[in-house]
C-alpha cells in the first residue's frame, strides 16, 4: 500500500482513491438507477420501513454463531485483505467478513443497517491471495454503493416467493418484483467486478478468479485469452432463436455469466475513462449530492446505444439495423431467425465491431452464490 505505518496494511504499492464516489466505477444502467433512487425523498426511509419483517437480527447472530468471524486472530490473510480493500476504496467503517462452509464457491454482501460480507469456504480454497483480493475488493464494491440493502431485499424476497407459491395472483406480483431486482443487480455486478479490479490492480487476476468459477481449480488446463474468445463467441453465435435463448437463460440469474462478466471487464480496463481514474481523476463522495438524475440517465441512454451499435449479437444487430432504416425488414427477419442469408443483407455481418458482455449475464457465475441458487457466484 502507500504507508508502511497503516497496520494490516500490505506490502506490495497500490494506488488508493480518498474520497472516491461510487459512480467512478458503477456500470451506467446501475448508477442511473441508484442515482434515481437516491434522489427520491425519503426512499431509503420507506423502503426499510416496508422491510421491517426481514430478519436481519437473526441473520446476523446465525452468521456470528454459525461461521468463522474474519479478523487479527481468525483468517488474517483475509482481514489484511479486507482493511486493504477498505483502505484502497475509502471505506470508513470496514465491514465485518464471515467464512462459512459451504464447498460451493460463493461471496456476497447483505445487511440493511449495516453491510457484512460472507465467503464460503469453496471460494477462500479456490482462488489464490490476488484472486481472493480481487473477490475482497469486488464485495467492498458492494458495500460503498449501498448494494447490500437491495440485496438483501432480494433475497427475502426470493425465498418469500416460494412460500406463497400456492396463493394465486400472489407470486406472480412478488417474482414480477424479484425479476426487476435480478436485473438492476445483475447489472450491479459489473460495477463491483470494476471495484474488484480497482482494489486488486490486477486484471489477470481477476481474468484467473472468474475464469476458476466457471471452470475449477484446474488453471494448468485453462487460458484465459481463449476464456475471453469464448464471451466472443457466445455474443455473436447463432441466430435470433439463440438470442432469445440467451434472455431466457439469464432471466433467472442474479449475475451475469463469467465469459460476459470477463469481457465486459476487460474492456472497461481499456478504456480512456478507466485511464483517467487510476491517473488520480475521478468523482468524489462529496459532490454526489450534485449528481444530476438526467445526467446519469442519459449516460445509461448512451451506453445502451453504444452497446447496440457495436454487438455482434444477431438480434442486437437486427435493433441497429431497424434503427438505421435498413431496407428489407422481411427478409432480415426470415434470414435472422433461420440462420440463412450467408453474406447478403440478412446474414450477420461480423466486421469491425468490438464484444458488449454487457448482457450481465452478470451473475449466475458471480463471486458468491446466491443461497439455494446452485451454481453461482457474486
């Protein structure tokens, strides 16, 4: 870090952001949401309110009696990770971290009041220190953006959805609720991997972590240039058939999947923006009271239309060619969704444009996994 009398602090020179606000690193469709959702008078207040029956308490003191608490003498790799992620990002007041067995690899961050992260055992044996300090940093993420609220929201609702299952009409209003909060957080996931990577200052590392959750500790068999080959190949295979395939199968994911959440990663890495916050420019805790509602949702307005322009998804590209008034609709549509049309009109075109990820598949192979969700990572 940068001053050897920061106890706990580690060794190895990382860049920290005093002050640094959330909206440096959120993805634009997150911000514009939190954005709004902060602005409204009163909200937070509400909102908790109305979630007076979650069992907060009860959670917390399962998690004390029932998992190993993260500190000096329990865990020290991982609380020198966890004051490090704190102190890189700014957060006052760190988090208390749980390890709880659970082969599974999974993180996540909850808590109304006050956010406390949990790691399963799974995933502390998985990943290797600059892994686990890019997971660390990933659910700090979380935390300075206020996710834990709606997480955990989330979750109780999830599991409430199940139990009036039987009561017509009454899980179709809860999973119509559920399903808007799975893609908000879907898209939040893409903001706490860029704070993982802001903490951790390692994009292969990061690559390495996500590249184990889908594939295992097997990293002699994997290579994580063919990893990012695969998100390629995924966004732009197939016909519409499969690009309705794919919304279907995120639908019921929190988290995008590991390839997309790669990608979308590794090209916000690249980008002018990224650059100009690790030279030390970035937007600042203080001035987020300034934040302009219209500001952010044009933002997101921009950064979708970017995202269309550029995919090579064949019903994103179908989007931009109906935007840009091209000819022959019919044909485009019969050759879309039977995959004909070779290189005429109908066929999709590959030149030139980069991969989005940004489906935010984001979660359903996340760092932590959802309790009884199998198969995910926050």
């Amino acid at each position: 870090m940068t001053d050897a009398g920061d106890k706990g602090v580690p060794s190895r020179q990382r860049r920290r952001f005093p002050g640094i606000s959330s909206r440096a690193y959120e993805h634009p469709a997150d911000r514009s949401a939190l954005v709004a959702l902060r602005r409204l008078s009163g909200f937070d207040t509400v909102f908790k309110a109305l979630s007076g029956l979650l069992p907060e308490r009860s959670l917390r003191l399962l998690f004390l009696s029932d998992s190993v608490r993260v500190s000096d003498a329990q865990f020290t790799h991982l609380n020198d990770m966890l004051r490090d992620a704190c102190y890189i990002l700014d957060l006052r007041k760190v988090p208390p971290m749980y390890v709880t067995q659970d082969p599974r690899p999974n993180a996540m961050c909850i808590g109304l009041d006050e956010p406390i992260i949990v790691v399963t055992t799974g995933l502390v044996e998985l990943l290797d220190e600059e892994e686990m300090r890019a997971v660390v940093g990933h659910e700090v993420g979380h935390a300075l953006s206020g996710h834990s609220v709606y997480r955990t929201i989330l979750l109780f609702l999830t599991n409430l959805a199940l139990k009036v299952a039987w009561i017509p009409l009454g899980n179709v209003a809860i999973m119509a609720i559920v399903t808007a909060l799975r893609e908000w957080f879907r898209k939040s996931e893409l903001s706490a991997d860029r704070a993982g990577l802001l903490v951790g200052q390692d994009l292969r590392a990061s690559m390495r972590g996500l590249m184990k959750i889908a594939g295992g500790n097997h990293l002699h068999e994997m290579n994580v240039d063919a990893f990012l080959a695969q998100a390629d190949e995924y966004e732009k295979s197939g016909d519409l058939r499969d690009s309705v395939l794919k919304i279907l199968n995120v639908l019921p994911r929190t988290h995008p999947f590991t390839t997309v959440r790669a990608a979308e990663l590794k090209k916000w890495s690249e980008t002018r923006d990224f650059q100009r916050l690790m030279d030390g420019h970035y937007p600042k805790r203080d001035e987020d009271k300034d934040t302009s509602v219209t500001d952010s949702f044009r933002e997101s307005a921009t950064h979708y239309a970017d995202t269309v322009r550029t995919s090579k998804d064949p019903l994103m590209k179908l989007v931009g060619d109906i935007a840009g008034g091209a000819g022959d609709l019919g044909g485009k549509l019969r050759d879309r969704f039977t995959g004909g049309g070779g290189s005429g009109s109908g066929g999709p075109s590959g030149g030139g444009s980069r991969p989005s990820g940004t489906t935010d598949g984001s979660d359903q192979q996340r760092w932590p996994k959802d309790p009884g969700e199998p198969g995910s990572g926050s």
